[in-house]
C-alpha cells in the first residue's frame, strides 16, 4: 500500500510538472516577439569614443617598402626621424634608398573613460607605393585628436592578414597587403573628460528618430524609477533625473539600461545597396496590393572587320573596314498582381515569385515605394 501511495504521489507531481510546463510554454508564445532594452536602442549622451590618428614609419620590411626616388617623403621622415635620436647625414650626402621602410597612417577609437596607461588596437595603412607591410615594424608614432593633442603613442609588430609572391612579372596575392593591424599597439597617454556626472539629469540619445520609441523608453523608466523621472523631449533625446552621486549614478544608468520595452518595433525601412545589389528589409515592412509589369531590354552591337581590296593596276590602298550590325531584344513581361503582406514572410514570398534579379529589385522596389504600395522608409546607400 505505501509502494501505492508513493507511486500515485510521484504520478500527481508529473502531471503538474508537465501542466506547469504548459503553461510556460503558453504564455512564452504570449510574450513579445522581440523584446528590447534601452541599452540597444539608446546610448548615454557624451559617453563616446575619440578618432585618433598620426603618422609613422614601418621599418623592417624585407625589401617591399617605399621607392625613395617616387616617395621623397619617406626620406625626409626617416632623415627627421634619425635627427631626433641625434644622427644627422654630412652634408651633401644623397639621400639613403629606403627600401625597407615604409610611411603610414595610424589610425585607432580612444574608447570613452580611457585612462593613462591603457592599451588599445591600432590601425596601419600604407600611404606610398610600398608593396607589403608584411613583418614590419612601427616605429614610436604620437596619436592626436581633433585638438591637435597627443591622447596616445603607438609601436609594434604590424600584423598583416595576406601572402603574396611576385616573380618574372607573375604575381600572386592573397588579401591586402598594405594594411595591418597592432593589437595593444597604441598605450593611452592622456584621458578625455566625460561629462557624465555633471548636472543633475542625464540624456538619453536614441540610435534612430523614432517618437514612438523616445515615449516608449521614457515609459519605462517611469514605471520603474517614478513618474516624472524621464522625459521625452523628441523623436531622438530623452531626458532623465539621476543621483548626483558618482557611485549611485553608474548603479542607476546600468539598471536603466536593462530595462525592456515591450512589444518594440523598429521603423519599417528597406536598405538597397546600389553597388552590390545588395537588398535588406527589417521585419516591420509591409506590401500594399499593386500589379507589377518588368521586363528586360537588351541591345547588341557586333563588329565585323572588312577588308577593301583594289585592282592591282588601280594603284589603290588596300582599306580596313568595320561592319557594325545592332540587334535590339525586347522580352515580354507578365503583369503580374502582388497580394497584400502583412508580415515579413510574405514580402519575401511575394518578391520571390517575381523571379527577378537582384539588380531587378533595385528598380522593381523603388518603382513600389513610388506607387505607394510599400510600406516602408526606402534607404539607398
């Protein structure tokens, strides 16, 4: 009988295990499709990174740097360089042929709250007409902003993702070989206040005009710090009361941005790439019902040498001549009727049956937007 009663006890627990699980599962298929939070639609305003940049010299290289004679600025930038650490040519002396060096620019993001000491990636890219950078070496380059300052030094090992051989005018290559990177290569110098303990409120700035999505973080916040908290004050900048104390402050922007806003939808937008042909929609794009005709038009022109041979008495010149014959090709195109769609599936379908290029798109989908029928922000880049 206890063998009974422990069998029926364990029966009772597994079926509500498995109800709950049910009902998880239920109210997980209820739940937002795409919940986000702030921290992926908005950033702290002032809280960003720095361009920097400065230009080197890569020493090292195993013959394929600059050509001293078509590059007069290598040399001069080396002889600068060989100055400074004391070293001056006689006067006279022709300048050296430098084909192991190679001038560069060194770009890299001071990243926002870099302190003194840091060390950050930088990136080398050739300027003259060296052939590889491959096991090269940058020299002490100083780094400056936009303010003519110097933020960073960068030195080190450039480390190039290509191979390439050339040899009795062949030549082979793999990947780019005139840029490389230095991990670590560049150590922070100087630090770039950041004005986010200043004043007693914080803005919010939004990775795109979006009003509904400005009312709806400022909604969210609300609802969890008090009414009155945040405020929006347009499509792209919200505004929000914080803690004037430093430490309280960090704690209160990191639980902002781990807030989620639900049932958040972007902006209906389509990117077309017009020199790839490349095409992305984002899930929020709709169809409108249309009818669409598209057909291709394609002119051909062939040339035909012909030779104008005269009589050998005439005392002519013999005359090359061309023939040229053009063909123009129309192909029919089917009328062909789109259905509404509503959801991103749909779009794709309805487009695929068009049976359509890439390059087809390009035009098929502006000429949409133009009718009306695409529900949508179209974005050419």
């Amino acid at each position: 009988m206890g063998a009974m009663k422990t069998l029926h006890a364990h029966r009772i627990a597994w079926l509500l295990a498995r109800a709950l699980g049910l009902a998880l599962f239920a109210a997980g298929l209820t739940m937002p499709a795409h919940a986000l939070r702030i921290k992926e639609v908005a950033a702290v305003q002032g809280v960003r990174s720095n361009q920097l940049s400065g230009y080197g010299l890569v020493v090292g290289l195993d013959g394929t740097g600059d050509q001293s004679s078509q590059m007069p600025i290598t040399a001069q930038a080396m002889a600068n360089y060989l100055q400074q650490m004391g070293i001056s040519l006689p006067p006279g002396t022709r300048a050296p042929q430098l084909k192991n060096v190679a001038t560069v620019v060194v770009t890299t993001q001071l990243p926002a709250f870099a302190q003194p000491g840091q060390m950050i990636d930088v990136a080398v890219s050739s300027i003259g007409n060296a052939k590889s950078l491959r096991g090269g070496t940058l020299i002490t380059t100083p780094l400056r902003g936009a303010d003519g300052e110097i933020y960073a030094l960068a030195q080190g090992n450039v480390v190039v993702g290509g191979a390439g051989a050339s040899a009795g005018g062949s030549k082979v290559q793999i990947n780019h070989l005139n840029a490389g990177r230095i991990p670590e290569g560049a150590q922070v110098e100087r630090s770039v206040p950041t004005p986010l303990h200043v004043g007693s409120t914080i803005t919010l700035g939004l990775d795109a005009v979006d009003f509904q999505t400005a009312r709806k973080v400022a909604q969210a916040i609300n609802a969890r710090q008090g009414e009155g908290t945040a405020t929006a004050l347009d499509g792209r900048t919200v505004q929000v009361t914080a803690p004037q104390d430093p430490g309280r402050r960090v704690n209160f922007i990191a639980e902002l941005e781990e807030l989620q806003l639900p049932d958040s939808t972007p902006a209906a937008k389509v990117v077309i790439n017009a020199r790839t042909g490349s095409i992305v929609l984002n899930q929020a794009v709709t169809l409108g019902s249309c009818a669409i005709a598209h057909g291709n038009l394609s002119i051909t022109i062939s040339s035909t040498p012909v030779i104008s041979q005269p009589n050998p008495l005439s005392q002519g010149v013999t005359v090359v001549a061309q023939k040229s014959d053009i063909a123009i090709r129309q192909e029919g195109g089917n009328v062909i009727q789109m259905p509404p769609s509503p959801q991103l599936a749909d779009v794709v379908r309805a487009l695929n049956s068009l049976g359509a290029t890439p390059q087809d798109l390009l035009a098929i989908l502006q000429a949409i937007k133009a009718a009306g029928a695409l529900n949508a922000e179209l974005e050419v880049i």
